[in-house]
C-alpha cells in the first residue's frame, strides 16, 4: 500500500513539474510574441484567434513552428523543444 502511494505521489509530482516545465518554456520563448500579438501571432488565450489555426490540426501547426511560418522563425524562439514540447506549448496558449 505504502509503494502504490508512493507511486501516485510520484505522478502528482511529475504532472505539476510538466506544467511549470511548459510555462517555463512559455515564457522563455512565446511569451515575446504570444502576449502582445506581435507580428500577427495569436494571442495566448484568445480562442478565437486560435480557432482557424487548430482546425489546420496540431500536426500542421507543429510543422508551422518547426519550419518557419510567416513571421516566426524556425522553431519558433526555442529551437531545442521537442515536437511533444511544441504540441503542449500550443496547448498552453490555445487555453
């Protein structure tokens, strides 16, 4: 009993550390110009904005920020995050 409360202390703790680790990475390289529309990037949290983007499919918009898209940069301002660090990145800013 004691091991399987261990266990799922573990994964409550590795969950909050995920989310601190995607606003970390948010604020590190989106927050530039997520937070003001600069350049014409959607707004983090303006759903409305975000809508058009996420009916292309997350596989699209992955592509987008690995490649370039428009005004952003390829890899968007972080070039080390992976494709599931990019897809809760987008996650994070759709919400």
């Amino acid at each position: 009993m004691k091991g399987l409360l261990a266990g799922f202390a573990l994964m409550f703790m590795a969950v909050g550390a995920s989310a601190a680790t995607v606003q970390e990475r948010y604020d590190q390289s989106c927050t530039y110009c997520h937070s003001t529309g600069a350049a014409g990037a959607p707004k983090t949290g303006d759903q409305a904005a975000w809508k058009p983007r996420m009916e292309k499919g997350m596989d699209t918009l992955v592509k987008h920020i690995k490649e370039g898209f428009k005004a952003m940069p390829p890899g968007g301002m972080c070039s080390d995050c992976s494709d599931e660090e990019y897809r809760a990145l987008i996650e994070h800013m759709t919400k």
